[in-house]
C-alpha cells in the first residue's frame, strides 16, 4: 500500500535523486541525497517533540574489538545520530569479553530508561553466538531489527522495527517512484540481515507485491542469467564483486547493489565496490544505485528512522 500511496505527492520530489550522467543511460538513484531527505525529516520530527517538552531520544552502541569496517560504521552512524538530534552513547569491549559478560550488558541497557535504542555491532568475535546476542537486545529497542521477535513480525504482516538496509532499498523504491507491485524482481543474495527480509518485504501483500525470484549460492550459474533477465527490478547483496553484468540485466530494469567489496585496483589502492558491473549496466538499464553513495547512506537514515520510531513509542506509554 504505502508504495502506491506515494504516487499521490508530486512528481518534483523525486526527479532530484534520479541523476542523469553525460554518456550513460541509467540514471544514477543518488542514494546520499534520499538519505539526507530522511535524515532532514527523522531530525525536524525530533525537534517538534523536544520542543513540545520531551527528553531528546538516546540512542547506545556496542562495540566488539578493534574491526577497522566495525570501528568507521559505529562513529558514521553516532555522528548522524547526533545530527538528527539524538543523544548517542558508544561502549566499546574487548575482543575477549566473554559472551556472558555481553548479555548482562545488554540486559543493564534493556532495563535503562534514559537508553531508548541499542545496537550491538556485528560481527562479533568467534566465540559469541550473534543469534543469542541480538536476541538479548529487546525487541522495543532493537533498532537493528534483527531480534526474531521483530523478524516475526515484518515475516507475518504486521512491520515493525525493519532491519536498516533492506527498509533503506524499501525507501529508495518508494522515493524514486518505483512501484514493484505486480512486477518481477531478481533478489540475488538470502543472507539472514538483507536479502532474507528485503525479499519477504518485496513479495508482501501491501508492501512490495512483486512476483519474487530468490537466487543464492546453489543457484546454479547458469541459471543465474535467467532469472536476472526476467527481472524488472535486480537487487543484489553476495559481496561477490562484478557478479552481475549488463548481458544479465533486461533493458530498463531498475538495478540496486547493496554489495559494499573492498578492492584493490591497479595502483594497489583499496578502492570500494559494489556486486555489480556499473559501467556496463548502466547502458541498459533505466537506473542503477552507485557504490559507494547508493544503499549504504540509506542504512544510516533508516537505523536514524528506526530510533525515532522506537523513542515515540515509549513517549507514548509514559
Ligand atoms: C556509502 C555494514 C557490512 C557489515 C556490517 C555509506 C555506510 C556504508 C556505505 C555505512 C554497513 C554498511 C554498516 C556508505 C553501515 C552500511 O556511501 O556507500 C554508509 O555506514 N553502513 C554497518 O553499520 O555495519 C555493516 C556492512
């Protein structure tokens, strides 16, 4: 329903994330500018409610080790958390905290009033068991929305808190007008994070509607092109860099590459990549998500949205 709701506002609002380049036929889905669209309206939202004499909502993260990745996403996420408007608070343990010692932190910030949502950053260290660890999180503050409880509940119809990356390709569809009912897509990828709940969100009676193709590790390759060729929209997350290429794709299909692969180019510098060839398919396609600036910033506002979401709720029982 919401997808088609949005039909109804005007047309301007979202011709500026759909970018034309010299030489290219698809346009770019400029992910950075929806990002900071949702991030403006998570922080005007917070604002109001402050204003109106409310506490600012608190948002914790976790942290496990010294993972470089882990270390650069945790402070991204914290400073938009603070643009927005939210109080943010960042717990860093050793690698070798013992995963009794991580739930009963976890169970501290589930009973602190003043701590509205939490993250435990993934991944962890081998010896913790991440099922039993974002499990532990409660589900009114799982702003990750990988507790099962909140998984239930998109998986059954009645979305909740939704897991940051696939609400943010939810809302990247929505705000370029790209309506999926009815139509065909490609999930390439079924990780329990990302493809799992895009492709439940993407086939649902009222979000999505689309007639849903699942390809995964055992697909066998050259089926692969079959089902991608089907495709009006391609959406793709295997962290397999150039998987997909121009002759897989059908001419005006929608392309989005949640793949984020760090490589290194000729010059041996790392340069960030997405699981698809960007160049090619953008002569074929009517529109592509560039990496990095694509799905990844939508992410952020999502978790930013998600925050938001789980601080009115509690406002609203007080
Ligand atoms: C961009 C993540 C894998 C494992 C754990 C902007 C982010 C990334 C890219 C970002 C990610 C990926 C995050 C870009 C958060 C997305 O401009 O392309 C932002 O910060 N992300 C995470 O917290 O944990 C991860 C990927």
């Amino acid at each position: 329903m919401a997808a088609r709701r949005l039909f109804s506002t005007c047309s301007l609002v979202f011709r500026e994330f759909l970018v034309s380049k010299p030489g290219m036929f698809a346009k770019v889905i400029d992910g950075k500018a929806i990002g900071a669209a949702v991030r403006r309206e998570v922080r005007e939202e917070i604002q109001q409610l402050v204003s109106a004499g409310h506490r600012a909502p608190c948002l914790t993260f976790v942290r496990v080790g010294q993972d470089e990745a882990s270390k650069s996403y945790v402070s991204g996420k914290s400073k938009a958390a603070r643009e927005a408007g939210i109080k943010d608070q960042t717990i860093v343990k050793d690698e070798d905290i013992t995963q009794e010692e991580l739930l009963a932190l976890i169970d501290n910030l589930n009973k602190d009033d003043e701590v509205d949502g939490m993250l435990v950053q993934l991944p962890l260290p081998p010896h913790i068991d991440e099922k039993t660890i974002v499990n532990a999180v409660h589900p009114s503050k799982d702003v990750d929305g990988f507790n099962v409880l909140n998984i239930g509940r998109f998986s059954s119809g009645s979305p909740y808190l939704l897991p940051a990356t696939p609400a943010g390709v939810i809302e990247i569809l929505k705000r370029c007008n790209f309506d999926t009912f009815g139509r065909h897509v490609c999930m390439v990828g079924r990780s329990k994070n990302i493809g799992f709940p895009l492709l439940t969100l993407l086939h649902s009676d009222g979000t999505g509607d689309a007639t849903v193709t699942i390809c995964h590790r055992y697909t066998p390759p050259e089926h692969l092109p079959i089902c991608t060729k089907m495709a009006d929209f391609v959406i793709v997350a295997t962290g397999i860099p150039n998987l997909i290429t121009k002759d897989m794709i059908k001419p005006g299909a929608v392309v989005i590459d949640i793949g984020i692969n760090r490589i290194k180019d000729k010059d041996g510098k790392t340069q960030l990549v997405g699981d698809c060839d960007f160049e090619g398919i953008s002569q074929v396609a009517r529109a592509i998500t560039p990496v990095p600036g694509g799905v990844g910033p939508m992410t952020v506002a999502m978790l930013l949205q998600n925050t938001l979401t789980a601080w009115k709720k509690k406002l609203s029982k007080q």
